[in-house]
C-alpha cells in the first residue's frame, strides 16, 4: 500500500510520498484535472502565507482546513491508497487516513 501526505511545503507538488520520499507528479496519479487545480491553486495560497511567515493564524487555519478536504478527496480518488495530511505551516502531521 501506497502512504501518501497532502502537503503544502514551499517546492513540492502538495503530495509526498510518506514513506519514499520525495514529492509525487500529480499527473502520475491520474487525477481528476479539477482536483489537481485545487491543489495547485491552494499551493499557491500556502506560498503567499509561507513568505509571509504564517503571521496570520486565520489563513493557517484555512489552509489547513483545505488540506485535510484535499486530504479526504484524495482517498476517494486514490482508492487502496493511504492519505494523510503534513501542515507545514505547524510542522506537524494533523491526520494519518
């Protein structure tokens, strides 16, 4: 079984392969296209807050918020598949699925 993380650490794709490492290709997924918009567009909110040095609770709060549902997409998409979600606005892993 495959363990991957939703994460929205600054360079990575927002997918981690938990126990290989290393960020994953979404296109490697065959995910739906407008699931991999709302990853990439939720990654580019994460940067603005990254750069921002996550000084606004509320936005961290969001951004988590929107992981954790890209979290549960995933595992809908990515049936057989474990999912789970890394803040890195936190550093911390907020669910294993």
């Amino acid at each position: 079984m495959r363990y991957l993380l939703v994460d929205g650490m600054l360079s990575g794709t927002g997918v981690r392969d938990a126990v290989g490492g290393g960020y994953v290709d979404l296109a490697e997924l065959g995910l739906l296209p407008n699931v991999v918009q709302l990853i990439t567009g939720w990654l580019a909110r994460y940067e603005t807050a990254h750069y921002l040095q996550f000084d606004d609770p509320q936005e961290v709060q969001a951004l988590d918020e929107i992981g954790l549902e890209l979290c549960d997409r995933l595992a809908q998409e990515l049936p057989g598949k474990k999912i789970g979600y890394f803040s890195a606005a936190r550093m911390e892993k907020l669910r294993s699925a």
